[in-house]
C-alpha cells in the first residue's frame, strides 16, 4: 500500500506544477500520458440539472452526506441484480451529483473487467486503465483520468482479461482502494461493477467498501433475483436499492417554477 500511496502522492506533485486545483484545495488525481495529461475530450451531463431525474440524484447524494456523518461512506459499489438495469449510468450520475456538491470530489472506477465499452462520462474508449494496472502493465501514477467536469475523475476498466474475479480479489485491488480512500478526505469512490448475480466480483468488492447501492429496473427483475442480489452481500454494507426508470407522472407538485421550461 505505501508503494501506491507514494506514487499517488507523487502523481500530484508533478501535477501542481502544471495544473490550477479547481473548486477545492485539493483537486482530483489526474493522470498522465507521456507528457501530457489524459483528459476527457468530451464530458457530459447525463441528467440535466432542471429535471425530476437529477433531484432524485441530488436527494441519494444528500442520504449519502447525511450517513457519512454517523458511518464513513466515502466508498461507495453501484451494482444491479442482472445486466442492463441501469447501473452505469446511476454510477455516472451519481458521481456527478456529488461533484456538484460544495467541496466534495467524485472518483468514478469502472470495475467491469469483462466487457469492452466507453464509459457514459468519457465518450471515449480508453485503453489502458484498472486491469492494465492489477496485472502490473500501468503505473499508478496513470491510473486517474480527469474529465472537463469539476471534481470529476474516471479510472477507466482498460484492456479485457480473462481472470477479472482473480485481478479484482488481488491484494493490489484491496490496496489500491484503500490508497485512494486515504487521500482525500472530501473525495467519494463510486465503483461500478458487474451484475451481482451473474458475476462474483460485486461480492468481493462489497467487502472493500463502506456502502453498496443496488440498481433494480422497474417492471423487469422478478422479487425473487432482486432476493438473490441483496442476500449475497453483507446486510449492513447495503446502503439501498434504486427502481430504475419508473414512470414519473407529472403533478403539481412537480410544477414549472422547481423545473423550468428550456427557453427558445
């Protein structure tokens, strides 16, 4: 773990010299590519902020202040039950959500070694990034890409590998989530991972962290796997479980004055 933590800490120095901490004393770790630096091209905002989407974000980013409080939650697993329930983009979002916070950060690592795909805040496919690191082909110090967002930084999944239970259940994945907790103390970790029920990495990454929120897609996923999902982690590492895309029927509690009408 000393290793990593130096080399993080080493990381930042250099990027001192180079780059104006943005929001907060402390910025996010970013990496860096040969001489420059690897920055997101094109960040976006999934949920737009006058919306009833991103107050349900902005009310999950408050539970979350609120636990942090009385139990540290500063590490935080996004999984579903099944694939394609929505849990990227509710990790995504959430790491927004909290980056828009006052003074905290937001460090969103793609831990779905399995499948090859570009991650909703990047729009771009990264080579490199955790696998590449777990099977000691990256050095620490590249790990963290900073998006345009502030606060906001992405650890891509890189390269696909065949043993990604193994790689995830290293002692190199356990220490590097530690290192990554311990230096900052305003910065939260959202960490997506694969379906729970189909994959074995979710159970192992429980075990890292302060928090798990399950992502459950309204009208698809029976009681029973939904049972399943929640009985393979520890109850008191669940901190919820979010119905996904459920129809929103406007009302008038929802009215133009909260969220205003796009002009033009």
């Amino acid at each position: 773990m000393s290793k990593i933590y130096k080399a993080l800490e080493k990381a930042e120095r250099e990027r001192k010299h180079t780059v104006k901490s943005i929001g907060a004393k402390k910025s996010p770790i970013i990496s860096k590519g040969s001489s420059k630096e690897r920055t997101s091209e094109r960040p976006i905002s999934l949920t737009r902020l006058n919306t009833i989407a991103a107050e349900e974000f902005r009310k999950l980013r408050t539970v979350i202040f609120k636990t942090s409080i009385s139990k540290p939650m500063q590490t935080l697993l996004v999984t579903s039950a099944v694939p394609r329930e929505g849990k990227s983009t509710v990790a995504s979002n959430l790491a927004l959500a909290i980056s828009q916070g006052v003074k905290e950060h937001a460090l969103l690592i793609d831990c779905d070694l399995r499948n090859s795909h570009k991650n909703p805040l990047l729009r771009l496919d990264i080579p490199s990034g955790l696998t590449d690191y777990l099977m000691g082909k990256l050095n620490p110090s590249n790990l963290i890409l900073r998006t345009r967002i502030p606060k906001l930084s992405v650890l891509p999944s890189g390269s696909i590998t065949s043993n990604p239970a193994e790689l995830v259940g290293s002692e190199k994945m356990s220490n590097l989530v530690k290192a990554l907790k311990s230096q900052y103390a305003n910065r939260y970790i959202i960490i997506d991972s694969p379906p729970i029920i189909l994959t074995t990495e979710p159970v192992i990454l429980s075990e890292m962290v302060d928090g798990v929120i399950i992502v459950v897609l309204a009208g698809k996923t029976s009681r029973e796997v939904v049972q399943r999902a929640v009985n393979s982690i520890s109850k008191e590492k669940i901190l919820g479980i979010i119905l996904n895309q459920i129809e929103a029927k406007p009302s008038s509690y929802y009215s133009p004055y909260y969220y205003p009408k796009k002009m033009g």
